[in-house]
C-alpha cells in the first residue's frame, strides 16, 4: 500500500469536503498525470472510490430530505443504461479494449474538466439564466424527456471519464428546475451519481480496470480528509474556493488534451 495515495486521497477528499466537488474532477487527473496509472485504471477505481465516498453523502441528504427521488430515478432511467452500452461498445470496438482506449480517455477527461469549470465558475449566473428564461409554467412530460436524456449523456462521460457526475450534473439540474431549491438538487445529484459510479465502476472491474489497493489506499485517507474538510468548509469562503479550483481543473484539462 503506497502511503502517497493515501496522502492524495486525504487531500482530494479535504478538498471535497470544502467545496462540494465531485471527487473524480480530481483525483483521476493527478492518478494519471502525478502517479503515471493507466487512464483506464485510474477512471475505473476513481468510479469505486466515487460510489463508496458518495454514499455517505447520499445518507446524509437523504435523512435530512434534500433528495428529490423521482429526479434521482430519471436520471438513472438515462445513465445506467448509458454507462453500460459505452462501456460495451468501448470494450468491444476499441483496438486493445478498454486498455487501448487510453487517448479517447484522456480526452474525454480534458473536456470533462473544462466543462466542470465552466460550471463552477458560472454556476450562479447559470442559475439565474434558468430561473429568468425556464420561470413560466412547466411541461412536466418535456422535463421528464429532458432529464432522461440528461442521465444518458451524463452516463457516457462519468464511464469514460470518471468525471461529469458532479457539477455537470447539478449546472443541468438547474436548467432543468430552476425553481427548486439548491441543496435539494445538489442532494438528488449525489444520490444519482452513486448508482450511476457503482455501474460504471464495476464495468470497469469487469473490463479489468481496477486496482482494488489502489482504491484501498485512497479510501483510508479520503473519508478523514471529507470529514475534515466538511467541519472547517464554513472557515473558507466559497467565493475564494471555487475560482483556484476551476483555474486548477482547466489547466489539467488542457495538458490532458494536448498531452
């Protein structure tokens, strides 16, 4: 068990715990980028570590009722089945199967940061957008459509990438229910990204892309990092937080596509 994994893991987790951010936004760049892991091993193990490390969260939202479950369901509805046909049609198609899929990966996962910045810089001006543009009187058979292909979009990129399922997930959530409140969509986002990370995950244990010390090694230092980045997060304020971090996940995603 190497103890600069678990180092990795307290600090990823410290930082989850301060900001919100979905794990896999940065712990699957720095297992490829700081450690050398394989892309397609460090985005299968992060999708484990995401689901147990989520799991938690979802209890917590869920006992405190800031999880809508219909909306949970809708996106699994897409996601589930999503993540299992790409990973399908990768495992099959791709010359060297999941292995050989590497520069697609890398790819994906520089875009996903991008996008995941984005999103985190922007995310109250897009709220404000939805809620000025979305505030009339709801479809609720267009926005049940809407959040299914949402799922399905967001279950190609979490399988291939390891990333999406976080602030992806809630900046779509917005769009899509601009009058609920925030902690309720971000409690459904987490609920959802915990089935959505299992399946892809498992896949990925399937295909052979899981290093189970690996994830063994980021666990025992990512849940105390969580949990003490959850205690002082009311010390550091967000507007301070969220701008490094997007800066941070822009530069990895760039080096991740012309790399």
């Amino acid at each position: 068990m190497d103890f600069a994994y678990t180092i990795t893991g307290f600090a990823v987790g410290a930082i989850v715990g301060l900001t919100g951010v979905g794990g896999g936004s940065l712990m699957t760049p720095l297992l490829v980028l700081l450690f050398g892991i394989h892309p397609s091993v460090a985005v299968g193990t992060d999708l484990l570590y995401a689901a147990i490390t989520k799991t938690g969260g979802t209890l917590a939202h869920g006992l405190k009722g800031t999880v809508d479950w219909k909306i949970t369901r809708l996106l699994a509805t897409g996601s589930l089945p999503a993540a299992v046909l790409t990973l399908v049609l990768v495992g099959r198609f791709a010359p060297g199967g999941i292995d050989g899929a590497a520069s697609l990966i890398k790819v994906a996962l520089g875009f996903a940061l991008l996008l995941t910045a984005v999103a985190l810089i922007f995310r109250k001006h897009i709220q404000a957008l939805a809620l000025a543009r979305f505030s009339g009187t709801p479809n609720p058979a267009r926005t049940a459509r809407l959040t299914v292909f949402t799922g399905a979009v967001l279950g190609v990129l979490v399988s291939i990438s390891s990333v999406g399922a976080g602030a992806l997930g809630v900046t779509a959530l917005f769009f899509l229910y601009p009058a609920m409140p925030a902690l309720r969509i971000v409690g459904s986002d987490i609920a959802h990204a915990v089935p959505l990370t299992a399946v892809a995950g498992l896949g990925h244990w399937f295909l052979g892309s899981v290093d189970w010390l690996l994830l063994g090694s980021l666990l025992i230092g990512s849940l105390p990092g969580i949990w003490l980045g959850t205690h002082i997060s009311t010390r550091i304020p967000d507007r301070v937080l969220r701008p490094i971090l997007a800066t941070m996940l822009v530069l990895v995603g760039a080096k991740l596509i012309s790399h």
